[in-house]
C-alpha cells in the first residue's frame, strides 16, 4: 500500500510483473469514470475507449488491462484491501462527477485553495486522498451521507420523514453502473 506523505504516486499499472505507463491527471480519471457509467456507449466501444488511458505499450491481455485500470481508478494500492470496491450492483451512489460537478469544485476551493479549473495537473490518488478527507461539514459530503442513509435505520418518524425529503431532492437522476467482472469478459466476445 502507497503512504500519500512520502511514496512517488504511480504512473503505471502492473499486469504480470510487467509495468505499463497510463495517464494520471485527475480529469482524465473522473473521465473515465464517467465512461464506464454511460449508458449510451457499448461496452465493445467503452473497451477500446478504456485502452487509450495507456501511454504506451497496452497490454496483450485485454481483460487484465481492463481490470487493471479498475484498480488504478478505485485507487487500490492507496486504500485498505476493501476500501472504495464496488463490486455489488445493489450500492447506493453517494455521488456523481457530473451532477455534483459544483459541489466538488466549490469544496476544493473551500478547504484546500484549489481551483481544480486552473491547476494544471494533479495525481488522480492525491485528487482521491484530498477528496476522500473533505470536511465532513462541505456540501458534497452533506449530499453523499444524506443520500446513503437508510431510512430503516431512523426509529423517529418526523426524523425518517425529514431525511426522506431531503433525499428525494438531493437523489442523484442518474443511477451509477459498475462493470462486473463477467460483464468486462461479455464485452470481449
């Protein structure tokens, strides 16, 4: 696992013990993610998509390429084993790069003095780190507790009843997709 405060970020993914070099700035990252989750691109086309975040050589092994640059995304050598998977399709979004475009940009400024507009690069895990430990008093982690709350859990009625207004108006329109592993593998056939 990577420590943000004194390991190099990468700039590759590992397939096989072999290094291959992909793109790292963050608004490519949050492009692919939003890539995966449209529902208007084949996955026969988002896979051909996917292979341009390799810099160079890809992978001759198209379903480890693939799978690799999901690890790369969730950033999973910069989390605990487990952290940040999604691998069920039952997950409630908590967020959307695209719908809560405002509320990201508006926290980095806030909290970090970032303006994710005019900077001219950054590391998609340190985009993720700076992300991930956003005060929880911003706007977007308001939405995304309030979105991921389950109504079940609240016992007082007029405070179930609150929340639930709160979540309908917050509720993300588009519901996010995740590939599974056998969806990527239908995709090559």
């Amino acid at each position: 696992m990577i420590n943000v405060l004194y390991d190099t970020l990468p700039d590759y993914v590992e397939i096989s013990g072999k290094r291959y070099p992909v793109i790292t700035d963050f608004r490519e990252w949050i492009r692919l993610a939003e890539l995966v989750d449209d529902d208007s691109v084949p996955d026969v086309v988002k896979v051909r998509l996917l292979l341009m975040w390799y810099t160079g050589d890809v992978p001759e092994e198209l379903e480890s390429a693939i799978n690799a640059l999901g690890d790369f995304l969730i950033g999973s050598g910069l989390r605990q084993s487990g952290a940040g998977d999604c691998e069920s399709k039952n997950i409630t979004p908590a967020f959307s790069y695209s719908e809560d475009a405002g509320c990201i940009y508006s926290a980095f400024r806030e909290c970090y003095g970032i303006d994710l507009q005019t900077i001219g690069y950054m590391h998609w895990w340190k985009f993720q780190t700076l992300f991930d430990w956003l005060p929880e008093s911003t706007e977007i982690k308001q939405r995304m507790m309030y979105r991921t709350m389950n109504l079940s859990d609240i016992k007082d009625k007029d405070e179930r009843k609150r929340v639930k207004r709160i979540q309908d108006r917050i509720q993300l329109k588009k519901k996010r997709k995740y590939m599974s592993d056998f969806e990527i593998g239908d995709a090559f056939s």
